[in-house]
C-alpha cells in the first residue's frame, strides 16, 4: 500500500496543468511550487494535452 499524497488533488491537478502550459517544465514547475523533485510532479499525472 503506498502512502497518502501530502498534496491536496486540486493542487496536484493545478500542477500537471502548469506543466502543460509552460512546456518542457516538470523542473521548472516543481520548484515554482515548492513540490521536493520534479519526479513528484511526473507521477502526478500526465498534463491534458497528453491524456
């Protein structure tokens, strides 16, 4: 069983659509939002535009 996020959906879901918009940016999101590593952020969810 893996552990809970300590991120909220809807910011977990703002973040992924950052990253749609301010493509190639998992880095560059990540740090703006204070997420630990960009890895977090890619196991979020793929932005929109990929789903």
């Amino acid at each position: 069983m893996s552990r809970p996020s300590p991120y909220p959906a809807e910011f977990r879901e703002r973040a992924v659509q950052m990253v749609a918009e301010v493509r190639p940016g998992y880095a560059a999101v990540a740090r703006k939002l204070g997420i630990g590593t960009a890895e977090t952020l890619r196991k979020m969810g793929p932005p929109e535009s990929d789903r």
